[in-house]
C-alpha cells in the first residue's frame, strides 16, 4: 500500500485602512508565505515544546519578498496583539493598528509569538508567516484593521 499526504498551510489576509471618523478608505486581500520559521513552530507545539502561542501582529515598509528563511520583518514599522478565533482547520487572526501606530506606506505584514518590536528573535521565538503586497497608506489619523486566515490542507 503506498499512501501520500499532502498536507499544506496557506494564509491570505485581509486590510482594511479606516479614517479617522471610522469611514472605511479601501481593503485588499493578499496571500502570504508561511516560512521555515513558521513550520518549525508548527511542529513543536505538537510536541510541546513551544512554550508561547501566536500573540502579535506586526507591519511594516520593507519590500523585499518573503522566503523562507525570514524571521522578521523587511522594515517594522508597528506590532500589535492578536484576536484568534479557529474553525476545522483554519485559524483567524485578527489585529487592529491604532491612529498614530504605523503611519506611512504599508507594505508587509507577519505574524509572531513575542512583542518584541524589531528584535532578532532568541530560543523559543518564532514568526509564523509574512507577507508584502502593494503599498497601503495609512494617515496619521487612520487605523488599519488585518484579518489573516491560516488554513492548514
């Protein structure tokens, strides 16, 4: 009997950019690329040895495409908690980025397990997946709200 599985994790996200008076300015879906980073964090927590769970949102203004060796941002720019909601194999994270955090020329996003702002990640420390898309600008007064789908296939 030979049996193949093909098991896969995709996340897309979505951003909607808000103006100061909660008028919606635009939305845009893009997809992401889970890194090696990612899959690792994946495979430990089966195994328990992670010893936290996803909890930040970050974007930034880098460029540079994602690959699988990422472990941060190209250019941070804010980082945020996180709202998760799951579903059969799908997890919905959610984050909103305030008036005043984050202004400027969105153009990556990633997901994290620490808060900790433009740091090189240490042990135990994982970034999850990271996307670019085009430029997304937020005002000052703005907010940005992310909705990111992770779906595991």
């Amino acid at each position: 009997m030979n049996l193949k599985e093909n098991l896969g994790i995709t996340g897309e996200l979505t951003i909607q950019v808000f103006d100061e008076t909660g008028n919606l300015k635009s939305a845009t879906k893009v997809p992401n690329l889970v890194v090696t980073n990612g899959k690792n964090y994946i495979a430990s927590r089966m195994v328990g040895t992670a010893s936290t769970v996803m909890s930040h949102m970050a974007i930034g203004t880098g460029t540079a495409s994602p690959g699988n060796g990422d472990v941060n941002l190209g250019t941070e720019a804010y980082r945020a908690s996180i709202t998760f909601t799951a579903s059969t194999n799908t997890v919905t994270a959610t984050a909103t980025f305030a008036a005043g955090n984050g202004t400027g020329a969105i153009t990556e996003a990633g997901i994290f397990n620490y808060n900790s702002y433009n740091a090189t990640p240490t042990s135990g420390q994982f970034m999850l997946c990271r996307t670019t898309f085009p430029a997304v600008n937020k005002a000052s007064g703005d907010s940005i709200a992310i909705t990111w789908v992770v779906t595991v296939s």
